[in-house]
C-alpha cells in the first residue's frame, strides 16, 4: 500500500462520482486508473434531499445503481490494491444506512469472490452523550437554528456527527483496504489518507472538497462522471477524465462557492479550511492548478451533529384548474376551503395541516415570491395535508380535495367540478414527516473514536 | 436606461447551504463587470431584502469572491429545509428575483 513511501511526491485521487449511485461513465473510470491512483474515493450522502432520509433510515438513491458503481470500484480497488473510502454510507449515514451499503458490498464481493479487510465506521451519536453536553452547556447551535432544548432531543431520532479525517486514518493505518463510513465531512473520504501521509492538511481537504463533488466543478458540469485529482506538497491539481470535459479556473473557483455560505471560510471538524490566499491556475490539458489553501485547527475540536424528528404523515393530491374566474379568485378560494375543512375537522376531532402549493402562481417561491400578479391559462394545485397519524392525513386530504372540488366561490360558472385530477386514485399517501431538530456543534476529545468494526472477506466470504 | 444584469452576468443560481441558509451566486462574465458591481456596491443586502420579500436582519452576508469573479449572498430561509409548508427542498429555483437587479 502506498502508506509505504513516507517521501511521496504526490498522492493520485480518483474519485467515482458526485454522490454514490448517480453513476459515471466506465470510460472515464478506466481512464482514471490509467494514471495509478493511490484512493479511489466517493462521497455517498448529503442533507439536501430533506430530513426525511435520515429520519426514515433509508437512502436517497437507487439500490441498483449504488451497486453498479461500488462494482466498479470495489472490483478495481481490490484487484489493484487501492484503498476505497465511501463516506456518508447510504446518504445520510446512520446506522440503517450504513447497513443497507455494508450488504450491498457483502453482494458484490460474493458475485466477484473479493478477498479484501473493510473497515466499517458507525457515526450514530448516543442521546445520552448529547444530553450531557447540553446540560454542559456545549452544544452550539449554528446560524439560524434553535438553541437545543432537552424535549426536542427527547423526539430526535438517527442523530449522527460529521467525522472528521481521524476515524478513517485509523481504520486505513490497520489495513483496511476498503473503508464505509457513516456520516462524514465530505471531504475527509479524499484527505484522510494523504494527510497521514504528511501531505498538507490545507491543500488535502481543499481538494477533497471540490472532489467530493466530482466533475460537478468542470465545465460542462456533471454529477454523473469522474474527476481526478493530483495532490503535491504546495498545490494540488484537478483534470476530467472526459475528454468532453475540462477544469477551468472559473469552474473551479466556482464550485468552491456553491452550497456555501462564506467561500473564503470553509468550516469542518475540527477546524477551518481557509481560503484567502489561495489561487487558481489554468494549466494546457484543461487542468488547474490550485495553491495557497490553509487548514487551521480551532481551539476546542468539534463536530456538527444532524438528527431529525417525527412531525407527523402526509398525504397529498395532485390537481389543476383551467377556469379563469378561478384563478383570478384563486387566493380566496382556497382561503374558504380551508376554514370550511377546518370547521368540519374541529367537530369531528381530527388534527392536520393543509398546504395549497399552487403552480403558476407562488409554489416554487412561496413566501419569497415578490411577483403577485397570475396570468398564466391554468394553475397547478397540490393539496398536501400532514397529521398526526396517516389515517388523519388521509381525512384531511380527501375532505379538502372534495372541498375544493365542489366549492361554490362568487361568479362560478362551472357548476360541475372545480378541479382537474389526472390520477385515480386521486390521493396518495406520503408516508412519514420529518423535520430537522439537530443541526448544532458539539465538542468531541477524541476525534478518532468512532465505533468500528473490522470485517475480512476472502473470496466474498466473511472469515473470521 | 439602466442595464439588466444579464448583460453582466453568466451565471445566477440558488441552493441551500446546510437546511437553515439559501446562499444566490451571481458569476460574472469578466472580471471588469465583478470590479463595477464590486466598486459600485450595486447590490446591498437592503435591495436583496425588497427583492425577496424578507428584513434585512435575514439577509446574513455578501461576499465578492475573485478567483470566480463571483458574488455570493447568503440570507436566512423562511423555514428549514423540509419543515411543513416547505416549496423548494433544495433551493435551487430561488434565483429568479435577482434577474430583477439592474446597473
């Protein structure tokens, strides 16, 4: 393994795709262990498809494409004798979902007859040990979230932390060849070997921050192609393994703001990735070369810690309406539908919400839409009811559908129905909602202690 | 006549940063109109504030980025991302107001 040369001059990434499941071209995956890389890398996860993943234990991807592509780097991988680090396991990296990815490995290293060591990092944080911190004093919550109470907690459920490099060094210095982590700082997947390896930590995680996201920063974009990265002791350097793509300094810079809130100052476990004397070159070959990042260590190291909480079901029905003396009266009518519902509700004891997401006037934008005016020919109505239990979704949702469908609003000329519905049945079930309870920083004395369990498979059986 | 910002720049977009921020980029076409918006401080978190709707308290920062002539506004979102009522979970068609700013 290349841990072995302490003097390297560079350290090769090769990482798989933007998120693990949305797939990358086997060319550009064949090309990228053209060049010998020493970590074939994939971040798995992320928090921007809603709290529901995390809280549901189930992952935002496709089964079947997850297991493409951990085929291709597991096969590679093993086969070549190149570390594979998968973090964030499953998408949001609780224990569920870093089981559901463990059995998909497991699959594959049966179907191919894999001989390999694994690592499996959990990063479930014990209620019991949030308490304690809070009642401490120490968990922080970040811009714009609540200051942690202990009845919130009491509901949150999955709670997770974002490790940092530490448990995947740990795991990779007792010679696991491949390494599934749960929830993980993006760009520890990348930084974690190299920066045991001495290379500098600035550079390291500022690389594996743009990788994680994989050719998402070449021009043209894409989530579903590889990138590959090229780490030196003062600069690191980022190329396509598309030729129908390339990285330019604007492209890179670029990817450097997104999903950010301040792109001079990158925070992370333990620490800050510093962005304000760094620099990008365009190199020939549609490469660039970028220097100057600087990684600097806080004073307490600390970890941000995600959970969510049950809110209650949802039900929902599509619709759309084509009368235009609706659509000019649109907003009270559906202001008097849902007193009328919330009458008839309130007598009969059922609890719910109702939302009217109205397309064609604000249900993208909702309370940031600035334009008032409706002058489209039709208007698109989800009608999305939330309850206690999915029983009171259900009421809610097939009394306000029925509401709204016979509603007699001022100058109605069609008697007859209010409402398009293009499906039957006309209502469906949306399961769970979740709401997001834990976004804050807790304090963490021993970074590299995360439960692991250390698997070895030889010809795609487990031995013990 | 002032100018549409389209005229100066190439990309506009919008997505969460983390469940509790919206963060809009504007990239530039060149660095010449970055140094135009920059020195003439055309946008202010005030006229951010009217075009969205929201107090100029929820608007958190503006920041010029050169390396990608960029400018960054990040500002607080109505409510977390996925809570009741939620109409965009990523946040990535909440850019269209800033195609209303002009120099």
């Amino acid at each position: 393994m290349a841990a072995k040369t302490g003097r390297k001059k560079e350290f090769r990434v090769l990482s798989a795709t933007a998120i693990l499941g949305y797939g990358f071209p086997e060319s550009s995956f064949r090309e990228g262990l053209k060049r010998r890389p020493d970590l074939i890398g994939v971040d798995a996860g992320s928090t921007d498809p809603g709290p529901y993943y995390l809280g549901a234990g189930k992952s935002f991807t496709n089964r079947a494409a997850v297991k493409r592509d951990l085929r291709f780097m597991l096969t590679a991988g093993v086969r070549r004798g190149i570390p594979v680090v998968i973090g964030t396991a499953g998408g949001s990296g609780a224990r569920p979902h870093v089981d559901w990815c463990e059995e998909i490995i497991r699959e594959i290293a049966a179907e191919e007859k894999l001989t390999f060591k694994m690592g499996v990092i959990y990063a479930d944080v014990p209620k019991s040990r949030v308490l304690r911190h809070l009642r401490k004093g120490e968990i922080t919550p970040l811009t714009y979230v609540p200051p942690l109470t202990e009845a919130v907690l009491d509901e949150t459920v999955n709670i997770v932390c974002q490790m940092g490099v530490e448990p995947i060094q740990k795991a990779l210095a007792v010679g696991c060849q491949v390494v599934l982590a749960g929830r993980c700082y993006d760009p520890a997947v990348f930084a974690a070997l190299p920066i045991s390896l001495g290379f500098d930590p600035g550079l390291a995680i500022h690389m594996g921050k743009i990788l994680e996201c994989a050719a998402i920063a070449a021009l043209p974009g894409s989530g579903a192609d590889c990138a590959f990265g090229t780490l030196r002791r003062d600069s690191f350097v980022l190329e396509s393994l598309n030729p129908k793509r390339v990285f330019t300094k604007v492209s890179t810079a670029a990817h450097t703001l997104y999903e950010k809130t301040d792109p001079y100052h990158l925070p992370g476990p333990g620490g800050e990735l510093d962005l304000t004397g760094c620099s990008f070159t365009e190199l020939p070959g549609g490469k660039v070369e970028v220097r100057g990042s600087r990684h600097v260590e806080s004073e307490r190291y600390c970890v941000k810690l995600e959970g969510v909480r049950r809110v209650g079901f949802r039900t929902i029905a599509v619709a759309g309406t084509r009368d235009p003396i609706m659509i000019r009266a649109i907003d009270q009518i559906l202001a008097g539908v849902e007193s009328q519902v919330k009458d008839i509700l309130k007598a009969e004891t059922v609890e719910g919400r109702i939302f009217f997401h109205v397309y064609g006037k604000d249900g993208v934008m909702g309370a940031l839409e600035p334009e008032k005016r409706v002058c489209g020919h039709e208007l698109g109505i989800v009608i999305e009811a939330v309850g206690p239990t999915q029983e009171a979704a259900d009421a809610v949702c097939s009394l306000t559908r029925s509401t709204l469908l016979h509603y007699g609003y001022p100058g109605r000329i069609s008697t007859a129905g209010n409402l398009a519905l293009p499906f039957s049945p006309s209502d469906a079930r949306m399961g769970e909602v979740f709401e997001f309870s834990l976004y804050h920083l807790m304090p963490l004395a021993r970074p590299d202690d995360f439960p692991t369990r250390v698997i070895t498979m030889r010809g795609g059986k487990e031995t013990k | 006549m002032k100018r549409s910002i389209l005229r100066a720049a190439k990309v506009i977009r919008s997505k969460n940063s983390g469940p509790y921020e919206l963060t809009l980029d504007i990239l530039f076409k060149d660095r010449e109109h970055f140094e135009l918006f920059r020195r003439r401080n055309i946008v202010t978190k005030r006229k951010i504030a009217a075009l969205y709707r929201r107090p100029v308290g929820d608007i958190l920062k503006i920041v010029y980025f050169e390396p990608s002539n960029a400018l960054k506004i990040t500002m607080r979102r109505p409510i977390p991302s996925g809570d009741a009522g939620e109409t965009d979970i990523y946040g990535a068609q909440q850019h269209a107001p800033l195609l209303r700013l002009t120099y």
